[in-house]
C-alpha cells in the first residue's frame, strides 16, 4: 500500500491546482487606464504652458489665486527640499499649488495637470500638485525609486482650513520619495487618468457595459473547494508550528522597541542615509500625533511641540549636508522626546549616553570619554555591558573624513547630554538664534 502524501506535497499541489483554475477562469486582460491624452485646442494648454514657463525660472509655483498657500517661511523650506531631493534622486522635482476646478483643463486631476506639463515641457521627474482643497498628488517620470511602498493614495487635508500646513505637508511628501528603497531602473508613478476630450465633459452618461464573470459552477465546483483545501492545509501547518515552539522572527519584539522605549538594536555605526530616513519618519510620526492631539483634546503638549519645533527648524537646517549627522541625531532624539511627552510623560528620560539611538536612559553607569571617566546615564543594555564591549555600542557619527565617536565631537549638544543637563529644545531653539 501507498504511504499518504505528506502535508507539504499535498499543500503544494492543492496550491498548483488552485492557481491553474484561477488562470483557467480569469477574465481577459482589459487596457489600462493610462491612454495617450487626446489633443485640446491651443487655448485650452494657455495655463499648462504658463506653469511650465514658471517652473523652468523656478521649481516651486504658487499660483497667484492661492497667495496664502505657501507663506514666505514655508515656501522656503518648500524650495530647500526640492534642491535636496533633485540632488539626491538625480532627477528633476517641481512643485506645483494651484487651483485645479473641474472645467480646467486637467479636470481636476492632479495626475492630469503633470501629465499635461511634461506633455508640453518634455521634462520628467518629480511632480507634487496640490490643488486648493488641500490634496496633494505624487506624480514621478523616471525616478530611480521603487514607489510601491509609497502610502499616499488617501491623505485628507486637514479641517476646516484645508491649506493650513501644506508647506509641511509637501516637505514631507517629498522626505517620503526621498526614503523609498533607490532602483537602477527608472520608474513611473501614478502615470495615470482619462482626459475626457475638450468640449466633452458634459456629454450624456454611457450606459453601463456588461460586468465580465466567468462560469460560476465551474467556479464554485472546482475553485471553491480548492480554496478551502489550501486553507485547511495552511491552519493546520501553522498550528503544527506553533505546537513546535516556533518563534517569529525578531522575537517578538515590537520593532519600535521594547516596551521601555529602548531601541537596543539601533546601529552603532548608521550611514548619513539611515540617520535622514529616521529623522523623517520620527518627526512625521510626532507632527501625526501633534495633530492626533489637537483633534482629540483641543490641545497640544508644551514640551512636545518645543520639541517638534526645534526637531523640525534642525532638520531643515541640516538638509543633507554630510559635515551635520550629528544633528541628524538630535533631531531623532527631540522627536521621540515629543511623542513621550505626548503620551503622559512630560519629563522623558534622556536618551542613552553610549548610543542616542537606544531610546531612553533607565539607569547609571560610568562612561569613558575624552573628558574623563564621568556617571552618565545609559540604558540598560548598556548599564548591564562590559567595560570591552562599550566601545562597539558606542554611536560612531558618519563623517567626511571617517567616523567619530558621537561624544568626541565639540558642541551644545553632547555638552548637554542630549537633556539630561538643559532641557534638549531650549538648547537647540537658543544655539539656532530662535530663542535667547
């Protein structure tokens, strides 16, 4: 007699069959949405060719209907993220704020209105059009970025003033490309939308064409129980699994940290990249929160917003220049520092002396440095490290010439200890001339 068939053969063809019935009963491919965009007539690209004449002197447009949109600060930390980006992503990146009705010429499509600019300009690369209700469309033409991981399809402006903080918005939208994983392949985004021909908009409704199905007793005969199969084959593998002992990668530790805070995992020796991506999505994850609290309670905590103040003026500072990752440091700190707050904790620990990275500080330990052999307060991975071991947890802070001990370096901040000695914004928003 035959032996039965193990589970993991009998998974693996419940899983052929399954995916051979699914091409078996899969619709025809229809075409896609990105058709070529009909011609209008010569009035109808007069606005097209207006921004495009303005980008071409300036990257960053503001319509003049929308002269609140960008106030002057904004507007130039609008401008500093577009020539790092553009420097960084190799490609052009132009921002676009205007008024974008339903009679326009783009119909109000923000997808639309790029398209038509490279259309008339030939140029490619990065567009960000925002309209006057607050939304902002991520339009690339051969970027070197994979934009699948990319979440910006249902971003709501804020209520009731739809404009208000759309700089910041827009800087964001642009730190995120800026963060997705590089590609050596130039890619398209959001590369998409029908452009109903001019003079066409208000033509009768079609009628609506006929849903396409394949055979439903062939379907629920043959698909149905195939599926099910394959799901009883994957619960019972899983239970199997999880009767084993089997752990989940990681070890089941939240990947923000522990449920202290601490980040023992941070690197000690990140690159000037993965210090900027951090710095980013720490600060979009406190100004989220920020705004969480105004909506939840009417208030934001004092010590939190100093934090995302002086966190985001030295951020933009910073930009990307290779002589200021320590900043970059500071930034990550004050950032996490204002989400501690934000949670009930209005006097955060200050973060690990040996590495900033690993979140807050739980105990006390003796640290040498090039001032001495002072008590510093450190986490407690590093509280609990032998004396050998130290020197590799430490921060190594990229630089031009070589890494450098985070300690090493001159300056308010490692003169502070990163709070522990002044509250960490107050010596920020001081050094940067922002407060006296």
């Amino acid at each position: 007699m035959r032996s039965a068939p193990r589970p993991a053969a009998a998974l693996l063809l419940a899983l052929a069959a399954a995916l051979l019935a699914v091409l078996l009963l899969a619709p025809p491919a229809v075409a896609g949405p990105d058709d070529p965009l009909p011609r209008l007539p010569a009035h109808g690209y007069a606005r097209v060719d207006r921004i495009g004449a303005a980008l071409a002197r300036d990257p960053v447009f503001v319509d003049p209907d929308l002269p609140t949109a960008l106030p002057g600060a904004d507007l130039a930390r609008v401008r500093r993220a577009v020539r790092d980006a553009a420097a960084e992503l190799d490609a052009p990146v132009q921002v676009v704020v205007a008024p974008n009705p339903t009679r326009s010429e783009s119909q109000a499509q923000g997808t639309l209105l790029a398209r038509l600019l490279r259309e008339r300009t030939g140029k490619g690369g990065l567009y960000i059009v925002a309209d006057a209700r607050g939304y902002i469309d991520t339009v690339a033409f051969g970027v070197p970025r994979r934009f699948s991981a990319l979440d910006d399809e249902f971003e709501r402006p804020p209520e009731p003033d739809r404009l208000a903080g759309l700089g910041g918005r827009i800087v964001d939208r642009i730190g995120r490309v800026r963060g997705l994983p590089a590609t050596d392949t130039p890619r398209d985004h959001h590369v998409y939308g029908r452009l109903d021909p001019f003079g066409g908009e208000d033509r009768p409704l079609r009628d609506v064409e006929p849903e396409r199905t394949g055979p439903f007793l062939m379907g629920l005969l043959l698909l149905g129980p195939l599926t099910g199969a394959v799901l009883y084959a994957c619960v019972r593998l899983a239970l199997r699994r999880r009767r084993g002992g089997g752990r989940p990668s990681g070890g089941g530790r939240p990947s923000g940290g522990d449920a202290t805070g601490e980040r023992p995992d941070a690197p000690a020796r990140p690159s000037l990249r993965r210090l900027r991506g951090t710095a980013e999505r720490e600060l979009a994850a406190l100004r989220t929160a920020l705004v969480d609290a105004v909506d939840r309670d009417g208030a934001r905590g004092p010590r939190a917003t100093a934090a995302f103040d002086a966190a985001q003026i030295l951020f933009d500072e910073a930009g990307s220049d290779p002589d200021r990752a320590h900043d970059l440091v500071v930034v990550i700190v004050l950032a996490r520092e204002g989400l501690a707050a934000l949670a009930g904790d209005e006097r955060p620990s200050p973060p690990c002396f040996v590495n900033p990275l690993h979140g807050p500080a739980s105990r006390r330990r003796r640290v040498r440095t090039g001032d001495g052999n002072g008590r510093r307060h450190v986490c407690a991975t590093c509280a609990d490290a032998q004396h050998g071991r130290l020197a590799s947890l430490t921060l190594q802070v990229p630089r031009p010439g070589g890494r450098v001990a985070h300690h090493a370096l001159a300056g308010p901040w490692v003169d502070a200890e990163y709070g522990a000695r002044t509250p960490l914004a107050t010596q920020v928003l001081t050094h940067l001339g922002v407060e006296s």
